[in-house]
C-alpha cells in the first residue's frame, strides 16, 4: 500500500463520496459512491445504480464521469479529480483513462474485481497513452465498512428467504408433489 496524508479538503470530498455510497446502501445497491472534483468544485457525482437501472455499466465512477462531462460540456477531464470509496473495476479504470483524468482517490481495495492494484494495474500500466496519479486508502475502513455490512445483510435476506421458502414447501406437500411430479 502507498503511504499517503491526506489534506482537510480531499477528506471532505471523500465524504462526499461516502455519502453517495450511502445513498446506495439504502436502495439496496452495492454502497459505492463517487465524487469528481474541478476547481475546487464537485462537477459530477454518481452512486451504483446497477439493480434499479437494469444497467450492467452503472457504475458509481461511471455515472459521476457523465455528470462531470455534461457539467464541463466536454469528454476531457483533465483539470479533475474523481474520488471514488471502492477501488475502481476494469470497466471504470477504462472510462477514468477515456476522460483523461489525472487523478484518482479510492478507498479501500477490491481484491475480486479491482483494476488499479489488486489485479491489473490499468491505471498506472505506462503502454496506455494516458497514465493516472493514484492515491489509495483515503477513508478505506469507513469506506469497506459499509461493504461488509451491506453483503452482510444481503446474506441474512438470501437466508432468510430461503428459510421461508422451505417453510412454505413443508406447509403445502401437494404443491410439491406436483413439482416434482413436472421434473
Ligand atoms: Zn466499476
């Protein structure tokens, strides 16, 4: 891990970033959330929207680079920088080096999935054409707190869920004859 301090503001615009992972978490998408930075100003920002929008590509990352684009009225983001609390996968690392933004924060690792550092190196690899400063572990813990919880969660449902189904079968023995009578 790259040994950072971070400054008063940078925290601020992760917190920003954790807030709109918040907003997430109590939809029930995945808590990831993103913020991109101009001039001091938060010009985009975006949380994962993948369940409610049936969109595989609604990334956090994604839909702040939108914001940011429309905002600026311009594909280049390179007086930028995008704060993201998870870190970005190979689709978003794609979109940050796309938009030319110098700069990233993320939070804490994605070992499944993660494309700065825990399993390519996307933005950092210098046969790309554009190559990106990255800052890893600003508000990590908070950040894949809110990880953990909301899978957490996510596995007491899918448990319960499932209890209820069994439930459901021993209660009604006829439905399930006829079920396995189809197969
Ligand atoms: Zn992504």
């Amino acid at each position: 891990m790259r040994e950072q301090t971070y400054t008063v503001q940078q925290r601020h615009y992760m917190e920003e970033a954790l807030f709109e992972a918040e907003q997430a978490a109590v939809i029930g998408e995945v808590p990831i959330g993103s913020v991109i930075v101009h001039d001091g100003q938060i010009i985009g920002r975006g949380h994962n929207l993948r369940e409610h929008g049936h969109d595989a590509t609604l990334h956090a990352e994604i839909r702040a680079i939108e914001e940011a684009c429309a905002t600026l009225q311009s594909w280049r983001l390179n007086d930028c920088q995008l704060y993201v609390t998870i870190e970005p996968c190979l689709m978003c690392s794609g979109a940050i080096i796309n938009a030319r933004i110098p700069e990233v924060f993320y939070g804490a690792r994605d070992p499944k999935a993660g494309a700065v550092d825990s399993l390519y190196a996307t933005l950092t690899d210098s046969r790309l054409n554009h190559t990106v400063a990255v800052h890893e572990g600003l508000l990590a813990k908070d950040a894949g707190e809110r990880m953990v919880a909301f899978f957490k969660a996510a596995r007491r449902r899918q448990k319960a869920a499932k209890k209820a189904r069994k439930a459901a079968q021993v209660s009604a023995p006829d439905k399930l004859l006829d079920s396995t009578k189809k197969s």
